[in-house]
C-alpha cells in the first residue's frame, strides 16, 4: 500500500475525539480492545443475545399456556340474562315463565376463569421451530465470531498502515538531514567560487519539497491512528505502537493454503441452511392435525354468596384439511431451504477462490519484499557513489538528486511491501479461518 493510500485510508477512518491513554499498544491489544468496545462488534453482540432469547422462546413453546381472566357484565339480553343465572347457580321455576324469558330485567355478574392449555401433538411444528431457533442462534453466533476476524483484520490494516507512515516520517527526517548537509556543503563551495549559486538554489527548491511532504506524512499519521481510534473504539489512538511491522523470524512461515480452522461464515452458512430445512417441516406441519388437552375452572358471582362454579377437561383434535395459504407458506419454506442450501455451496466454493487467492498474494508480497530489500540497498549505494563523484567535481548536482529520489522511491516500495506483506498474511488467516495474529476470540 502506497503513502498515497495510506492517507485515503486514513481520511476514510477518522473519526472521535478522545485520545487512547499514553503508553504502548501492540497489534494483539489493539485486535482485543476492538472485540470488547467497538460499537459496530457491540451491536452485533446484541444481535446474538436476541436469537438467543428467540430460541429460548420456541424452545418453550412445548410448555403448557395458563390464561387467566376476570370479567364484570350487565345487561337484560334474553339468552345472556339466562345463562348468567344459570351459571350463577341460581335458576328457579319463576324463571322460566315466558315472559321473565322473553323479557328479562336487567342482571349484573362478576368472575373469572383458569384454562391450562397443553399441546400433545402439533405435527411436529413446535419440535422443528425449536431446533430452527437454535441454529439460527448459534449461525448469528457464528457470524459474530466472523465480524471479529473481519474487524482484527481491518485493525491490522490500519494499525501496520500507521507504522507505515511513521516509518516514512523517520525517512523524511533522513532526508531532511541530507539534504541540510549537502546544502551546507555547496553553500561552501559557492562561497569559495568553486560552484554556481544555481546549484545551491537548486537544493533549496528540493528541501522545500521535503518539507512539504514532511507535513503530508503527520497529516497521514495522525489520520491513520485516528481510524484505528474508530475501530478500537477509541479516539485517535496516541503512545508508541509497539509491534514491529516485520514479522520476526520465527513467524516468517505463513499459514499454509487450506490450514485446519473453520470460518465463521461458513459455520453460519451451515447452520442457516439447516434452519431453512427445520422451517419447511415446521411449515409442513400447519396440514397436519393437532391435538391438545384443555383443562379449565371458572365462577360467576352475583354476590359474594350467590355464586357458580365450575370445571371442565377435554381432549381435541383439528385439522385443516386444506388451507391454500398454508399450502403456499409450505411452497414458499421449500424455496427458502434450497436457496439456503445454495448459498451454502456458493460459500464453500467463495471460500476456496479467496483462500488461493490469498496464498497467492503471500506469495507475491514476498517476492516484492525480497525484491525491495535489493533496491533500497542498490538505490543507497548508487546514491553514495553519485555523492562522493559530486563532492569530487566529477558528477553533476542533478545526477546527486536523482539518486536521492532513487532513494525515497526504493523506501517507498520497501514500506508499500511490508505493509502488503504483513496483511497479505493476516488475509491469508482469514480466507483460511485461523486466528489473526494469533490472536483468539
């Protein structure tokens, strides 16, 4: 990654206002600190904890239901009226007269019922609803785990692309320093009329140019830890960054293509795919017949001593024998199952293509690195050569110039390389499903 992309990076991140105490922070603290307070982990966290109390709920779907009610009522209906005293126990003779029948006086009731309601047999709805709530909570589950590896991988972009920048703010100091000695040096010899002053002016044009793009590199800094402040869940992120870009020797070898670990998507894939199937029976099962027992007690007061009570139990069986809209729900579960499943196989095979693609491009950023290595060191030596032949009077200025932005050029592929090198690497780990920077959840 270029300077240039670095900065873009960087613009893209900013965001907060507070700074991260001061101190070292190395990537795996950084990794850590993003999965405990990052507002975008947190919410995905919440997200997990509801399909959790989702399952939870058509797991208890198998309990019996306990509906309680309590009623007051007044009126002179004629059938009302009758049932109300015959609930309340208190029918007489002169109570069937036609006329207390047709026309009765108004009557007032209060009381209250129980009914326990216990499914038996559902056509196996409620099993399949709770073994669909439980994979689609542990698929969020899983897809939690993933956003973690996503989000460990975007810190490792941006906290190695703030070392990036430092490092090419330490080379600007280089350069600067450079520069200085070489226009104390012509400033010298301009004095003694053994160089033009267009030479020294020459310098001065160039150690302009440093410092402007001195001042472009702590804009890229700052920018760049802002937007790992973003994903850590801090502002701008202040203190030393405490692990190296280069990856120590011992950890040089990266994770082979096709390394034991399953992605987190994956997982989810799985798990929704088999949710889906659970779903079609759970629809298939809205044309069977279902049977539940009902037990159940009330009363009805006219007074506190003038009362009814009673009590009741049944058994019962229903079944809609057609219902076009539970036939088409049942269609329409099919569908989801099969789109399910082939999103799953879509996955797999979008998992293979970015695990070669990633052992690819470890391959290639090694092969930058190593190539990079050479040049800066050619660049730097070129440069020493052209120096002493300008000091001698052999070589030009120009000549001098150009090998010194030989020289930033060579810095700047060294820098783009580490940067590739070590996300290549972190990339690789993800593609293959393998803790990021060793780092586990």
């Amino acid at each position: 990654m270029t300077i240039k992309v670095i900065q873009r990076l960087g613009l893209l991140l900013v965001a907060g206002t507070g700074l991260w105490a001061q101190g070292s922070l190395t990537v795996t603290d950084a990794i850590r600190k993003a999965w405990v307070d990052q507002a975008g982990l947190k919410a995905g966290q919440a997200m997990v904890d509801s399909k959790k109390a989702e399952a939870e709920g058509y797991r208890d779907l198998r309990l019996p239901t306990l509906t309680l009610q309590a009623q007051g009522v007044r009126t002179d209906e004629p059938m009302m009226a009758f049932g109300i005293k015959l609930n309340q126990a208190r029918i007489g003779m002169a109570d069937f007269n036609p006329l207390t029948l047709n026309h009765p006086d108004p009557i007032g009731a209060y009381g209250g019922s129980a009914v326990l309601q216990q499914p038996l047999y559902t056509g196996g709805r409620i099993t399949a609803a709770r073994r669909a709530g439980e994979f689609m909570a542990e698929a969020e589950a899983a897809s939690q785990e993933r956003r973690k590896q996503e989000t460990a991988l975007a810190v490792v972009q941006a906290y190695f692309g703030a070392e990036v920048a430092e490092q090419a703010l330490k080379w600007v100091g280089d350069t600067e320093a450079w520069v200085q000695g070489m226009e104390d040096f012509v400033g010298a010899r301009v004095k003694q009329g053994l160089m033009l002053e267009s030479e020294l002016l020459r310098l001065k044009a160039f150690h302009a140019q440093v410092d402007a793009q001195k001042a472009e590199v702590i804009m890229q800094i700052r920018s760049a830890r802002s937007g790992l402040g973003l994903l850590t869940g801090t502002g701008p992120v202040e203190g030393t960054l405490a692990t190296p870009i280069e990856l120590p020797k011992e950890q040089v070898p990266a994770a082979p293509a096709g390394a034991a670990g399953r992605r987190g998507d994956l997982i989810a894939a799985d798990l929704q795919a088999k949710a889906a199937g659970e779903g079609a029976k759970a629809a298939r099962g809205n044309n069977l017949p279902e049977v539940g027992l009902e037990l159940g007690a009330g009363t009805l007061h006219h007074s506190w001593s003038e009362k009814g009570n009673w009590t009741w139990a049944g058994v019962g069986v229903k079944w809609k024998v057609f219902s076009a809209p539970d036939l088409a729900k049942a269609r329409a579960a099919r569908a989801q199952e099969r789109a399910a499943k082939d999103m799953r196989s879509f996955k797999e095979q979008q998992a293979e293509h970015e695990v070669r693609v990633a052992s690819e491009g470890v391959k290639a950023a090694e092969a930058r690195y190593a190539a990079a290595k050479d040049a800066l060191a050619a660049a730097e030596e070129s440069r020493r050569l052209r120096e002493a032949r300008h000091k001698e009077g052999l070589a030009p200025l120009i000549d001098v110039l150009d090998a010194e932005a030989a020289v930033q050029g060579a810095r700047t592929l060294m820098l783009q390389s580490l940067y590739e090198l070590r996300v290549s690497r972190a990339s690789l780990d993800l593609a293959n499903g393998t803790p990021i920077e060793g780092v586990q959840p």
